[in-house]
C-alpha cells in the first residue's frame, strides 16, 4: 500500500482531505500519491505568510544565512536519494538528475552568499546646496509574501531558484509545485523543517491548478514568481496587473554556425554540444536547442555530424546509467510532439532521423527543410526535436534567429571576437552564449527572456532584486 505523502503548511507537516497520483513516465507505475491542501488549509498558509512578513524581514542575515547553508549540506548528503526520485516522477535519465541536484546546491549556496553580502549602498546628497548636511543610505526590502509556481521539467533547480532568493531576502514564500513532479519540492520541505526559519516564511502546497486563479489573485501575496508556457504567464501577468510578477517562459532556442566554424574539430565539438542540448532533458529545457541555423559554407558538413550524433543518443529506462534520452514527462507530451512533427513533413518537411514515438517516449529527432508555417517553426516543441536551416552569411543567420516569438538565448558558434559583441548587441534574446549551445546556465547568472519568452531575470541575486524594493533613509544635520 502506497503511503500518501503529507505536505508543507506555514513550515509543519499537513494531510489534506483528498490525494492525487504520481506516476513514473517510463512505465507508468505508481511512484507515491500525494496529499491536496483544502481550501482551509490554503487560506491558514497565505494568512501565516501574510502575518510573517515584518517577522521574516527582521531576522538577521546570519540566521537566513545559516538555513541556506543548511539545506545546501543535506541536498549534498541526500544527492543520490532525490537524484532518484527526480527519475521518478519527471522521467529525466538519472546522471542529469544527479546534475540537477549539483545545481540544488549551487543555488542555496550562492543564496546564502548574497543573504551574507546584501549591504545596500550609501550616497552622499551634498553635491547640489539643497542637500547640506545630508546623506542617504538605500537599502532593500521584501515587497511582501511572494507565490511561486514552478513547473515539471526541473522539480528541484527551478524550486530552488523561487525558494532560495526569497529566504535570503527575508520574504515568505508559498510554493506550488507542479502536479506532475511535486516530490522534489516536498523533500526540500523536509530539509526547511530542520532550520530555525520563523513559522509562515515558507509553505510547501500542491493545490490544483484548477485553484492556482485564486492564489495569484490574493491581494496578500504581491509578488507572483512563475516558470512555465507563455500561455499560462501571461494570463497570470494580465489577471494581476498592479502586482509585482515575474516570467520565465518559453523558448525556441537557436544555435548558430557561422562560415569561421569550420574545422573538422570544430563542427565535431558544435555537432556533439547540438545533439546532446537537443536532447538532454528529453527536449524538455526551455533553452534546448531547437533551430540549428548554419552558414551555407559550413552546413553540409554539419548536418551529416549533427545526424550522426543524434543518432548515437542512447534511449530507454532513465535509471540506466547509459541512457542519455529518457521520455517525456506523459504521454499526452509524446503525443503533442507526434503531431507538430506530422504537421511539419505534411507541410513539406524531411525527417533525418527519428520521427516515432512510444509511449511517453518520444525518439531524437532531426528535420531538414522546415517549412516557415509548420507549427514547429514558431512555437516551442519541448521535446527532442530540432530542424536544420541553411543561410548565407551572419546578417541572414541573426535575422533568422531573431524571427521568432521568443527571445530567451542563443549560441553563437565563432572564433571572432567581433562577431560576438555584434551578437550580444543585435540577437533579440536574454543571453547569447559563444562558441557552444544556447543551453548553456550558471544558476549564478541573470537569466531570462524577451518578447514571449518573459520578463524579471532569474539568478540568485537578481530574484533577490525582483522580490524586494529599494528604500531610502535619509540623515539630516551631519557633517560630512
């Protein structure tokens, strides 16, 4: 008999009334099934965030400090435990799972760098006459409660990048993890629950996302952080307009190869980071590569290696420790990519490689000659899917990755330094990466999108920005 797993309210274990499954996307047996918060319940965790607003922003830096250190070390001890239970529910082969949880811990220790390092900044306001005697120090405060919705393809990292920013500033966080994937999320509750963290700073909720509408419109939690489609965020954005909302969305990641990339050695390393960043989530990344646009002197080359290496992604069960591809997180995902690849060779485009599905499993694909009004051409497939497109020179190239909805990265492969800064200036995304994949992601670093692809940037201390506000003190009468 399967035990149904408790959740997290205002920082204590809770049973709800109800429970939902969770499934292995391999085969479909039954991983755990998992308590639902009731509406009570719900109403109890947003009243103890609301209430501990001034408490949590009053505790010192070395007592958030040492709650993020904390869960750093136990993620690190507990590695191969929730590696494994990352398999489980998302389906992901398990040495990127371990990876995941590498990350983990990168992101809580970095939080806990920054909760130690946050000092704000002082100005001196005598530089005009009016401002005699006067000087300001600015600092930064929590908005308020903050809601965070993550979703299914990293349950644990993307987890981390809501909870730990906001620990570190001192504002409460209710967090809604996916249906799908939600263990992950309630083993970093079991981790928070070892801290001396202040009772309502953190909740741990898997409400239905038929319920998620009244959360994001509760008027105590002002601050919405959401990871997911560009469908889903904007109607959050649209539905809350006063409040403070951050978007980390979709993709159509492009990776380009210019005319200068042209060694063997060099096409042999673009061909190996395309094929493995394609695939490497199951094509479930929002910066999995999925246009590979190459300069026509470089592309025939290129696509018999990029072929080739797809070809020798090994698929099947994600706990076999030589499997690189795993499936999808459901069937119903297979199915959806099954379609969009359909609709892209009825509408003229070649399968290369791949092209079938099985079960939730969906198998590494490469497409030639994808026409502009295929589905696949604009949207994001989120699955192991990529297209291969010729263009003469760097202008069509950057036109063509900039002809998208979406604006989130790039990889740019080149050996001038000069390409590259004309990169960084024109391509219409969050984050250009030279010389290697658009999949690129130190959990330090700002990361984000444009257009479509959303808006606030993710990246400890720039979530630390996105959930705070700056207030000035000003000092009068000083000799300064």
């Amino acid at each position: 008999m399967t035990t149904t797993h408790e959740f997290w309210l205002a920082g204590r274990r809770a049973s709800g009334e109800t429970a939902f499954e969770v499934r292995h996307p391999h085969d479909g047996s039954l991983v755990a099934t998992v308590g639902v918060p009731t509406d009570a319940q719900v109403e109890e965790a947003v009243a103890a965030a609301a209430a501990a607003v001034p408490v949590f922003g009053a505790t010192p830096a070395h007592q958030r400090a040492a709650a993020l250190d904390h869960v750093a070390k136990r993620l690190a001890e507990r590695t191969e435990e929730i590696a494994r239970l990352i398999t489980a529910e998302n389906g992901k082969p398990i040495k990127w799972a371990r990876g995941e949880v590498g990350r983990a811990v990168s992101v809580f220790r970095w939080a806990a760098e920054e909760a130690r390092r946050t000092n704000g900044e002082t100005m001196r306001l005598d530089t005009d006459p009016g401002g005699t005697g006067r000087y300001a120090i600015v600092r930064r405060f929590p908005r308020g409660a903050v809601l965070g919705i993550a979703p299914f393809n990293f349950p644990l990292n993307l987890v981390a990048h809501k909870v730990a920013p906001a620990i570190a500033v001192g504002a409460p966080i209710i967090l809604k993890p996916a249906p799908a994937t939600p263990l992950s999320a309630l083993v970093l509750g079991e981790i928070l629950a070892e801290t001396d963290l202040p009772a309502g700073s953190w909740s741990v909720l898997p409400v239905e996302n038929a319920k998620m509408p009244a959360l994001v419109q509760d008027g105590r939690l002002p601050v919405v952080s959401f990871t997911g489609s560009d469908k889903v965020g904007y109607q959050i954005m649209d539905s809350v307009p006063r409040k403070h909302v951050t978007l980390e969305l979709g993709g159509n990641a492009a990776a380009v190869v210019l005319a200068d990339w042209s060694s063997e050695a060099d096409l042999d390393w673009a061909a190996s980071r395309i094929a493995l960043f394609a695939n490497y989530q199951g094509g479930q990344s929002c910066i999995s590569v999925q246009r590979v646009i190459a300069d026509a002197s470089v592309y025939d080359r290129l696509v018999e290696k990029v072929v080739a290496k797809v070809k020798a992604q090994v698929t099947g069960d994600p706990y076999d420790e030589a499997t690189d591809v795993g499936p999808l997180v459901d069937e119903n995902a297979a199915k959806r990519v099954e379609s969009w690849v359909e609709d892209a060779v009825a509408k003229g485009a070649k399968v290369l490689t791949g092209g079938s599905r099985d079960g939730a499993a969906y198998a590494p694909t490469v497409l030639a000659e994808l026409p502009a009004d295929a589905i696949l051409a604009k949207a994001e497939v989120f699955g192991p899917v990529l297209s291969l497109h010729r263009v003469e020179g760097t202008e069509e190239a950057f036109a063509a990755v900039n002809d998208s909805a979406f604006g989130l990265q790039a990889g740019v492969f080149t050996h001038d330094v000069q390409t590259a800064f004309r990169a960084h200036r024109e391509l219409e995304v969050g984050g250009v990466v030279i010389g290697d994949a658009p999949s690129y992601r130190a959990d330090q670093m700002p990361y984000g999108g444009v257009k479509d692809s959303g808006v606030g940037r993710e990246g400890v201390r720039y979530a630390m920005d996105d959930f705070t506000f700056e207030k000035v003190l000003v000092l009068t009468g000083l000799d300064l």
